[in-house]
C-alpha cells in the first residue's frame, strides 16, 4: 500500500509541476490580447493617428469593417479616416468640377469666336453681294 501512495503523490506532483510550467511557458501578457500589435503596452505612439502603425492601417481598415464589435477608440480613430476620406474625396470632387467650369467656359469663348467669325464672313458676303448688285444696276442704267 506505501508503493501505492508513493506513486499517487508522485503522479501528482509531476501534473503539479505539469501545470506550472504551462503558466510559465506562456509567459507575460502573450496571447491575452490578440488585438492589439505585439509590444503595444511598451512606450508611447508617437505620430500613430489610431490604434494600428502608420504601416498596417489598411489591414485594420478592412478588419474594423468586418468587425462588428469596437471599443470607442476603435470608433474615434475610425471616424478620423472616415473624415480624412471623406474631405479627400471632396478635395477631389471640387478640382473635378473647377476643371469641367474651366473646359465650358473655354468652349463658350471658341463657341463665341466662330460665332463672331460666321458673322464677319456672312456681312463680308452681303457687302459683296450689293456691290455686285450696284455694279449691275449701274450697268444696266448705262445700256
């Protein structure tokens, strides 16, 4: 019976130790908070405008669209690109339409040139058309 008992509290110890080397093989902090990038807790974030490095922002990007989920710094920073976005996107949209103003008003001033030019040639081909005429009356008074 003493074998039996020497085994049992050998048995136990072994998963004892088993199961606090397991604690330790962990280690600090590795595995708990999947969220964050490693040494997050380490430091400050200078330059960073959100949670993720300047490198890795499209990759959050996409993970905070699919992640339903978000603390409120997740919703801050991502209400800051959204607005950066959003005044890109606008940055865009009025250098689009100063271009498209400045092509119509470019084809109004051509437009207008031909115009005044048609002019000029279609009271040139008058002008002519009574001369011509004149010289014929003149013609035909003296015949």
């Amino acid at each position: 019976m003493d074998k039996k008992l020497i085994k049992v509290l050998f048995i136990a110890c072994l998963s004892l130790i088993f199961a606090v080397s397991l604690a330790f093989a962990q280690g600090k902090g590795k595995g708990q908070n999947k969220n964050r990038p490693p040494g997050w807790e380490k430091g400050e974030k200078k330059g960073w405008q959100s949670d993720v490095p300047p490198g890795q922002k499209k990759d959050e990007k996409l993970k905070k669209k699919t992640n339903k989920s978000e603390n409120k710094q997740g919703k801050k920073s991502k209400s800051k690109i959204e607005q950066e976005v959003e005044e890109n996107e606008a940055e865009a949209k009025g250098e689009k339409v100063k271009q498209e103003a400045e092509k119509e008003s470019e084809m109004k001033v051509k437009e207008e040139e031909l115009e005044k030019e048609e002019r000029e040639a279609k009271s040139k081909i008058e002008k002519e058309k009574s001369k011509v005429k004149s010289k014929q009356k003149k013609k035909q008074a003296t015949q």
